[in-house]
C-alpha cells in the first residue's frame, strides 16, 4: 500500500485519490503518442517538404536544397534578418522587439534589444535598440508584452540563468519604448532579488512572473506602478520552474516542470493580501516529451484548457482539460511525423551537426483565447507550424513555413544562439573570445570557415530554430527565427481566415 502512495503522490495524484483516478493518471503518464496530426494539403505556390512531416533530410542539408526554405499555404511578406534573433521575442501593434542573446549581441552594430518597426510589412525598419543592463545581457525567454497596460518587460538572462536585471518600458509608441524603472532592476548598484529564466505577465498586466528554472525559484512582481518594480512574492515549486501560463482571472499559474506542469493556486498574489500563501492545487507529468516550455490557456463552450508545449523528447503539444485543476486530463497530442517513436533515428541522423535543438516546439499561440480556430508555433528545425484546432477532436496542420537555411553564414549573425551555439570552438579560445576576435578583424572570416584553417569549426546552420511563439495578426503572423530574425508571414486565405470576433493574445 505504501508503494502506491508513493506511485500516486509521484506522478501528481494526492494520496486520496480513488484507484480510477490513478489507473488513468497511470495511463496518461506512460502513454507515448504514436499518431502524427494530418499533413496540410498544400496549394498552389507553395515549395514543401520533400520527406517526411517537419523533416528538413540530410540528403537536403547536404544538396543545399534546404538553403531554398519550405513553405505550405504560406508565404513571406517581409522581413529584417539583422544580426539574428535571441531565443524569444514579442511584439505589439505594429511593432516587433527582437530578443538578444549574450555575448553575440554585444558584437552587433545594434547590440540590445531591436525594436522593429512593421507597419509596412513588406519593409520592416529598425527603429531604436534598448540597451539596458537586462538588454544588453540577453532576454532569454523572458522578452513578453502586456497589451492592456502597454508595458514591454524583460530581464538579464547571460547564460539559462539570470539574476537582478530587469527593465520595464512603456510602449504607447511601439517603434519607441520608454524606460520607466531607472533605478531599481536597471542600475547595476540596484538589482532586484530575483533569478530568471523565463518570465510572463499576469492577463490584468499587474504582475510580472520570474522563474529562475533551477531549483524551482519563482517570483511575483509586483508592476502596479511600473516605475518601482518590487517583489511581492517568491517561493520554490519544485526542482525546476519553467515558462508558465495564467488563467484570464490571474489566479491560477500552471507552472512547466520537467515533464509535466504544476497548478499554483495565486489569487493571494492577484488580491496583493499581505504575506499571500501560493499553495499547490494539482500537477500532472508524463514521460511523453520533457522539458515542458509553456502553457496557453483556452477554453472550449466554457471549458478551461491549456496547450502546453514539450521543447524535448519528442513530446509534441499536448491540449489539457483543466476545468478540475487539481486533476488536469490530457485531451490531445499534437505532434508531427518526424516526432514519432519510429522515427526517431531519422530526426538524430537528419538533425546530426545542427547542433542543440532540432524538431521539438518551443512556443505557440492561439489566435483567440475562447475557442481557438488555429494554433501556431515555432517547432525549432520543423520551422512555423500552423494548426486547424477549432475541433479539438479533429486537429490537423493546414500550412506551414521553414524559412531558407543561412548555412555557413555564421559570422553573420552574432545575436542568433544558433550559430553561437553552432561554433565549437577556436584552439585556446573561449567562443565569445572568437567571435570577438573575427569581429575585430584578427581573423579573416574566408580562411576561418576554410577547413584548412584548422582553428575553428562550425555547425552546418543547415535548418533554422524557430524558437519563438508566432504572433497573430488578423491572418498575417510575426515571428522570428534565430538565423532569419523577424519576419511576417502571410497565410493563405484558403485555408485560414481569421474569426470575425478574433481577439488578439498577442504579449499576454
């Protein structure tokens, strides 16, 4: 009895909970989805895939025919490259803020945070950099906008791991933040006693989240008045605290762990009640995929669900019913052919020298919050990924775009942590001491790539990462991609037209 106490406490059941509730909690956590969605039926003008669903094959990689992209039912309309794009960006009205990454932004002519502006879209223009200590120390995941209080918030991610930096901006002039906190998150002698990975707002723009991944450290705060940032709340959820999602009401943050997701009951911090207690309500983990990114909260006819995100392990998107938030149910899995179980050895052997990450996604959207018709995401290699989710018994991919492969342009693209990622590594260097030196001119970039040279070697850059989540623009998305920087894309109204009542989730 005791050893199935402890099964059920370990994967998320408290330990009342009936044995129906632990035969299917049982079965969700070993279940592995061996079913890819329906491939999109590709019209005219599109250049798609030539293997399987969200392959890029090494045969392409090798032929350069993956330098051409891939496209179904969608197309670019424009776009600013730069010098790449960090892990995540955000966007507001018709403006983008391209994340930077540390030490490749500080090699840029435009080091920091690149404020792009898109209102005409077939020629997005630089507008201003926000270089800041948080800027300048790379945003990681933490880049994300408030839409109703007009607030662009990121903190100083160098390397997984940041501490103390944070800077709020007021964005009613999207193609010109203003700093509101020169002091307190901004000033090096001023720091904030939080650590960061990830970050997000609540929907009401109140709070601002923090979690520093390793060991579970997470902090509210509290943005009531933007200009004096304070910690209201901090606590540990566990062994690693991720990216998250927050009910429409703030009360609720379901926080991404290992496998799986924590329910973090957080109305104290929403009611701001003095020494507010976040208690845990439910969690739920699996074995299918791991290091689970985010969460998008939706509701279908009423009901509360989630689409939450596995950047690892093959694990796809999985739809969660948590109208009972201390039993989340998972309803569905979204994955692509290449994801499947079967193929693994095929996405090791394709994805083989691109270094890190290859077709797992990392960030999605939907494009309204109450009974979505599509979901988009950045799946890494895969490229940008759209969804029919407006069934969700019936989910399957209507278009998608992988942008052209920047292979052997590393040198170009100093903010991209996939080229910085891709360089092994100089003999007696460090990396950002490599660039820094080609960057200067010690190295002639010809004869660094020249394999004779023998003093550097890359990754191949022969598929893109598109880490970060496509933003919804009627039926046109912002996104970036660290090779590609920003770019909008258009889908084609064939198979995509946005809801009449569509409501932008676009920074919330």
């Amino acid at each position: 009895m005791v050893v199935v106490v402890t099964a059920m406490v370990a994967i998320g059941l408290p330990s009342g909970a009936s044995a129906q509730d632990f035969g299917r909690t049982v079965h969700e956590f070993f279940d592995i989805g061996r079913s890819a969605v329906p491939r999109a039926d590709c019209g005219p003008g599109s250049l798609p895939e030539t293997r399987m669903q969200g392959d890029v094959p090494a045969a392409d990689r090798d032929s350069g025919r993956s330098t051409q992209g891939y496209r179904c039912n969608m197309s670019m309309v424009g776009g600013y490259a730069g010098r790449g794009a960090g892990i995540t960006s955000t966007s507001f009205e018709h403006c983008a803020y391209v994340g930077s990454f540390f030490p490749g932004t500080l090699l840029s002519e435009h080091p920091g945070v690149q404020v792009i502006d898109a209102s005409d879209p077939a020629d997005p223009r630089l507008t201003a950099t926000l270089t800041e200590p948080a800027m300048m120390a790379g945003t990681w995941e933490t880049l994300k906008v408030n839409t109703s209080r007009k607030l662009l918030v990121g903190t100083g991610v160098p390397l997984a791991l940041g501490a103390g930096y944070l800077s709020v901006y007021d964005i009613s002039d999207c193609a010109h933040p203003r700093l509101l906190n020169p002091g307190v998150g901004t000033h090096p002698m001023m720091p904030l006693p939080i650590t960061t990975h990830e970050g997000g707002f609540s929907p009401d723009g109140r709070t601002y989240w923090a979690s520093g991944l390793v060991p579970g450290f997470l902090s509210a705060i509290d943005l009531t008045d933007p200009a004096n940032p304070r910690v209201i709340w901090q606590g540990l959820t566990g062994i690693e605290a991720h990216g998250f999602g927050v009910s429409p009401d703030g009360n609720r943050l379901y926080i991404s762990a290992v496998g799986g997701f924590t329910v973090l009951d957080v109305s104290a911090v929403q009611r701001r009640d003095p020494n507010p207690q976040v208690p845990h309500v439910g969690r739920t983990f699996w074995t299918d995929g791991w290091a689970t990114q985010h969460s998008i909260p939706v509701t279908y006819d009423g009901v509360p669900h989630l689409f939450t995100v596995d950047e690892g392990g093959s694990g796809g998107v999985k739809l969660i019913d948590v109208s009972d938030d201390a039993h989340p149910q998972i309803v569905e899995k979204i994955k692509l052919e290449i994801n499947l179980p079967e193929n693994v050895d095929s996405a090791v052997g394709s994805a083989m020298g691109n270094s890190l990450f290859s077709y797992d996604p990392h960030y999605c959207t939907a494009d309204r919050p109450a009974n979505p018709t599509a979901l988009a995401c950045g799946w890494v290699s895969s490229g940008i990924r759209v969804f029919d989710v407006s069934d969700p018994g019936s989910i399957h991919e209507i278009a998608y775009f992988n942008p052209p492969a920047r292979t052997n342009r590393n040198l170009e693209i100093w903010n991209s942590p996939h080229a910085l990622a891709s360089i092994i590594g100089i003999p007696g260097m460090t990396a950002p001491a490599a660039l820094r030196s080609m960057a200067d001119g010690l190295f002639d970039p010809a004869q660094v790539l020249s394999a004779r040279a023998g003093r550097v070697a890359f990754g191949d850059l022969s598929a893109d990462w598109c880490m970060s989540p496509p933003e919804w623009r009627g039926d046109q998305l912002f996104v970036t991609c660290s090779d590609n920087g920003f770019m909008v894309l258009q889908l084609d109204n064939a198979v995509y037209t946005p809801p009449a009542d569509q409501q932008s989730t676009v920074g919330s």
